[in-house]
C-alpha cells in the first residue's frame, strides 16, 4: 500500500542524525535553534515530561514532516494538553502569570492539534486513521483502516489491534476478543500489556458468561497490578458451579508467565 508507514518511537540514533550525528538532541538544542517551540508552552515545573516530549517532537516533525512524525507529536500534545489543562486551572494568588502561561499552553496544543488533523486528512497512516475516526467522528478514515486491518504491518502492530479491537467492542465480541487476543501475542518478552486488554477480556468473558476465562484474565490483571479487578462476582458463579478454583488459578499463572516472556498464542489458534 502507498505511503507505508513504521510504528517507532524515534530512537536514539535518529535524534543524533538529526543534530549532526555528534550528540543527542536536547531541549536546550532546540530552544535555541527554534525558539518558538518552547516558548508558547507553560513556563512553569508543571507537566515537565510532558513539555518536554513535545518539544522533542515538535523538533523531528519539523525537521522531518512525515506522517509517523506527525502522529507522535499529536499523541504527545494530546498528554500535555490533558496535563496543562488542568494545571491551568490552578489558580495562582501571587504569581498570575503562571496560570497565563498554562493556558497559553493549553491553547497552543489545540491549535497544533488542529493543524495536524488538517494536515492529515487524506493520510494512509493507521494510527491517523483512528484518532480521525475517535477525535473528529470519521467514518471515511475508519473504513480506509478496515481495509488495512488484514495487512501484515497492522496485524504486527499491538497499538493498532487495541484500537481495532476499541471499534469492534461495540458491536462484535468475538472479533474483539481476537484482536486482544493478538494484542497479547504481540506482547514481547519483558513487557507489560495495556492492563485495559485485560480488562476487556474479563468484561466480555463474564457477559459472555465464560466464567472460567474471565477468571482466568482478572487474576491476571490483579497479578499485573491492575487493582481496580473484582473477581467476587465471578468467584460466586463459579463455586456454584463446582468450578475448582485452584485449578484456574494454576491456569492463570501459566498464562501470565507465557504473556510476559513474549509466547503466549491465542487460544482460538
């Protein structure tokens, strides 16, 4: 398909190629070079991280326009302005300038927002399809990633599957519980899945009435640190049943060992 494109965070040896391969980029760099970059964002300690992601990124994609460029720095403006927006409502006696200086922040990733999405209209990029479909309510970019969603590259992409799997949970659960199922099957050794995968599997397992996955997923999701788990329900339906639960948990142990050591498969083949 034209205009593939590469899910990949920029890496260390891009942001040297991008200064002349002697040293990484900094902040410092780029405050220098394009000053505007940092200077219509807050002023203050608030959103640190998330500032500075954005000005990182607005950097490449000025160096370097590309639609994967554009898609990073749109992701890392939606995390500064969820931050800065309500940073800006701290209401500052003292120094008001600062409470300036976060809306002036706020405003600016709006705008930036906009014009990435008026940029990208016609783009072929999964990851721009979706957030026109989920943020701008279109169905024309959402059927353009349908037509991908059988591709080799979008099928090997964990951050595309969780949001197909986001589309079909409205309508279709078996669908979706592929697509998470592969979500995990993506997950590589050493790494932690989206703990929301887990809890959609547990969500639809337990409508579906599939009590013994839906166990199975929520010990998961309590083992990985997902507090917000309640397996009393489930628990009940079980023991009704005469389900041993020592089994199941066994079964949870397994599949938790075989999702973070990257070999877990689908059980639906």
């Amino acid at each position: 398909m034209a205009n593939r494109w590469m899910f990949s965070i920029v890496s260390a040896s891009l942001l040297s190629l991008m200064t002349g391969c002697e040293e990484p980029l900094t902040l410092a760099k780029v405050c220098d070079e394009t000053p505007g970059f940092c200077s219509d964002l807050n002023k203050d300690s608030h959103c640190k991280e998330e500032r500075a992601a954005v000005i990182l990124s607005r950097y490449i994609e000025y160096k370097d326009p590309i639609d994967d460029n554009k898609y990073q720095l749109l992701k890392k403006f939606e995390t500064y302005n969820t931050c800065i927006s309500l940073a800006a409502k701290i209401e500052h006696i003292k120094l008001k300038e600062k409470t300036t200086s976060r809306v002036e922040g706020h405003l600016t990733s709006l705008k930036e927002m906009n014009r990435i999405y008026q940029d990208t209209r016609g783009s072929n990029h999964p990851g721009l399809l979706y957030y026109h479909w989920s943020r701008n309510n279109s169905q024309f970019a959402m059927n353009k990633l349908l037509r991908m969603q059988d591709e080799k590259y979008v099928r090997d992409n964990s951050e595309i599957q969780m949001f197909l799997a986001t589309y079909y949970a409205k309508f279709d659960d078996d669908k979706t519980i592929d697509l998470l199922y592969r979500v995990l099957e993506l997950n590589q050794a050493g790494e932690t899945p989206d703990l929301e995968v887990y809890k959609a599997l547990v969500s639809i397992f337990y409508k579906q009435k599939k009590y013994k996955h839906a166990y199975t997923f929520a010990r998961i999701a309590q083992l990985s640190g997902f507090e917000e788990v309640d397996l009393i329900d489930i628990k009940h339906e079980l023991t009704a049943r005469g389900r041993n639960i020592n089994v199941l948990e066994q079964l949870a142990l397994k599949t938790r060992e075989e999702i973070e050591t990257g070999k877990f498969l689908s059980p639906r083949g």
